[in-house]
C-alpha cells in the first residue's frame, strides 16, 4: 500500500526540525497560503511564501517578515537545512536578485542546492524582474513557470499592492462600503449595527488584516467609537497590529477613543496650524497642508506610499468616502450589500461628495466579481482609469 503523503511529511520531519502542518495542498499552493499569512503589514517589501520539497514531502516553509526579518525563502531554506539539497523550491514570487535591506535571496537558494525552482509571477520590481530566474537558470537551476490560471491569479493578487505601489509610488487604496439594497449606510436615526450579517463582517476583519492600513474620518471615530483591528469570531486580535490614519482637520479625536487603547499606531491627521497633543505614546501626529478647508487627501495618500504602504482601506462615513471619490483616489471597491430595504429618503447612503453630473463620469468598475456571504453580497471590482 503506497504512503500517504502526510505520513511521508511526518517522517521526513521526525528526522529533523520542528513539524510543519502538512497541507495535502500542491506546494505551490502552500506557498501562495503562506504569501497570505504575509500580507498586512510586510510592505514596504512584496508578501512572499516559498516551500521547500524533498521527494514527497515538505521540509521548509517561509513567510516573509517585516524588515528587518528574513525574506520567505530563507526561511524555507533555513527550515529545510541540508534537505534542501536536490530539493525544489516553490515560490508565491520570482526569488530577488539584488542587494538591498536583505541579501539576494537567488544567492541562498543557489548555496543550498536546490535543483528546480517552481514561480508562476515575475517579480515586477524592475530591479528583479527576470533577473531572479535567469540568475538561477545560469546556476544550472530549472526554473518551471507553470501554474494553474487560479494560482497566478493568486499570486498576481498577492503582490497587486506592490506592482501598484511599484508603478505610482502610492498605495492602492480600497473603500469598503456597506449598505442596504436601497443603498443606505444607516436609518434617518443613525443605526447602523449592523447593516450586514456576521459572515460578511468576518471577512472585512479579514480584509483589515491584509491591508498595511486603515484611514478613517473624524465623524466615524465620533459617532461609532470603533476600535479599528482585525478580529475574529472570539474577538481575539489577527495579524500584526494595523496602523490607524484619522482625518481630523480640526484635531478634534477625543483622549479617550477606544481605537487609541487598541495595538497598532495611529496617525492623527490634523490641519498645519492645528496643536493637538498625542493622547497615548502609539499616537503620532501629522500636520497636512489643507485643500479647501479640508485635508488635502491626495497628499496624505501621497505619504502614506513615501512611507513604503502597499495597500490601505478607506472605512469611513459619507463625508471622506465622497471626498476620496471626489478626487480620483480609489483603485479598488469591496461593497458589502445587505438583503434589507430601509426605504427612506432620510435615510443617509455611502457618499455625500459632488460626484458625477452624468453616467458617462460615474465611477465605473472593471474586473468585478461578485461573493455571496451568508445572503449578503459582496462586489468588488478595480475602478476604470479610462473613463
Ligand atoms: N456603512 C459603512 O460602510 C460605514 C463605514 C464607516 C462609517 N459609517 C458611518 O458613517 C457615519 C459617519 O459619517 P461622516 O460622514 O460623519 O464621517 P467620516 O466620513 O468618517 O468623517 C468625516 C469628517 O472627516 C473630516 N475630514 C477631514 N478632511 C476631509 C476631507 N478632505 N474631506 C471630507 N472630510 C474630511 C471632516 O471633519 P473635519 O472637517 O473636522 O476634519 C468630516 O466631517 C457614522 O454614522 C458611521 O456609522 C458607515
């Protein structure tokens, strides 16, 4: 009777090193789980998950760290020790080529032995892209860029955040919305918890774990007190704490705000002539340049991508979701839309900015896929820079 692949993990393992849950998943798609498990808060490096094969079994696993920790593969290789000899590496990403914060990672896997390397996605840094493969190729490595068409659109996901980032030095900037199926956030009263049900909330935990960070409107943090973290079912934290940005022009975020008693920094931002004292040590505070009264957002998205942020998430009221469609500055929709019908004109729905006099400007999404969640449905789609 042939061994199962998981008693061949096991036993290779028992030989060496700590054990590793087995996946009885491809490799290449432990590796994209583990590029998942990187994602939030890595930037301004790429999330990257590499696994290491002996024979039949798994014998390394990386997930990349925030600088100044190690990138995945070396962590995999690490893990793997001598049994990296002859191995193949599976990689959510080219491995990179060139010295920068960390050594090149093609340098390890060459040292180490590895005989093939598996990668579906170049690296679409310009300072690597090709130049991992071919640097290994040139080592007599075989570099195989094959993958199912869902495994490259995993890892093109993955690494969406850092191509954008590449490409504008920005950050891809989602908004999340949710409303009712007349589009409304709220009723004439202000309830608004919760429009959605708890499957759908889950997932934007989920999502806040995934993004670097989160901004918000002084109005939210006024009138819902939110905490602002990723959670679970329990209501225990996930992922690494998340940065919180407040647009507060006029410094008006009171001391005692629950998201200030949360893990994760916050950046207050406030008006340049604005004196505010930050309230707790996780609280830095930075005065922006105004547009109209109000804090120039193109610039405060403009800093977040100096400051290396691949993703953030827009989760505020109708005032700043507006103001940030107003000015062209979301990549990406994920609305959450409840089978309820308010059914008042009273009621308040997700913007209150100019928007668009005729359909042809409308905000348009492209690439739009569609989720149900327990009833709920969750579209998402990248807004078209076309038209
Ligand atoms: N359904 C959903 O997805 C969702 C998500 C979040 C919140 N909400 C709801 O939204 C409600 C709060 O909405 P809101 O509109 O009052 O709050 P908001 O959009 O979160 O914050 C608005 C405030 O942000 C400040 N701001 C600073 N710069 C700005 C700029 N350039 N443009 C626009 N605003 C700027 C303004 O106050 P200053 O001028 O003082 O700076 C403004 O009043 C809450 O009831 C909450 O429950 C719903």
């Amino acid at each position: 009777m042939p061994t199962s692949i998981s008693t061949v993990i096991s036993n290779a393992l028992s030989e060496r090193g700590p054990a590793i849950t087995s996946p009885l998943a491809s490799p290449l798609d432990r590796a994209l789980e583990l590029a998942e498990q990187a994602l939030g808060g890595v930037a301004p490096r790429p999330p990257v998950g590499a696994v290491v094969v002996q024979g039949d079994a798994i014998v390394g696993e990386g997930s990349t760290e925030p600088r100044p920790g190690r990138h995945a593969e070396r962590i995999a290789l690490s893990t793997a020790g001598e049994r990296s000899s002859g191995g193949t590496l599976y990689c959510s990403l080219e491995p990179h080529a060139f010295q920068g914060v960390a050594p090149p990672c093609t340098d390890a896997i060459i040292a180490a032995g590895i005989s093939t390397v598996v990668s579906p996605l170049e690296d679409p840094n310009p300072s690597v892209s090709g130049n991992g493969f071919r640097q290994l190729k040139a080592a007599g490595i075989e570099v195989v860029r094959t993958a199912l068409p869902e495994q490259l659109r995993r890892a093109e996901l993955l690494a969406e955040g850092f191509a954008h980032h590449l490409k504008t030095h920005r950050p891809l900037v989602t908004l999340k919305l949710a409303t009712t199926l007349d589009g409304k956030i709220a009723t004439r009263t202000g309830e608004s918890q919760w429009i959605t049900n708890e499957a759908s909330r889950f997932r934007v935990h989920e999502m806040r774990r995934r993004t670097d960070a989160l901004i918000t409107g002084i109005g939210t943090v006024l009138a819902d007190h939110p905490r602002l973290t990723a959670r679970d079912q329990h209501g225990t934290s996930i992922g690494r704490p998340l940065l919180r940005v407040v647009v507060d022009t006029r410094g008006r975020m009171p001391s005692d705000a629950p998201m200030l008693h949360e893990p994760g920094d916050i950046l207050w931002v406030v008006a340049k002539d604005v004196e505010v004292t930050p309230p707790t040590n996780s609280v830095t505070v930075h005065h922006a340049d105004l547009a109209e009264g109000r804090i120039d957002l193109t610039k405060l998205v403009e800093l977040l991508g100096s400051r290396g942020l691949h993703n953030v998430m827009v989760e505020a009221g109708a005032e700043l979701a507006g103001a940030f469609v107003d000015n062209g500055l979301i990549d990406k929709v994920a609305a959450f839309i409840a089978p309820k019908i308010i059914g008042d004109n009273g009621a308040p729905g997700p913007f209150s900015g100019t928007g668009a006099s005729s359909l042809e400007n409308a905000l348009t999404l492209e690439n739009v896929t569609h989720t149900v969640i327990d009833g709920d449905i969750l579209v998402e789609g990248y807004v078209s820079k076309g038209g």
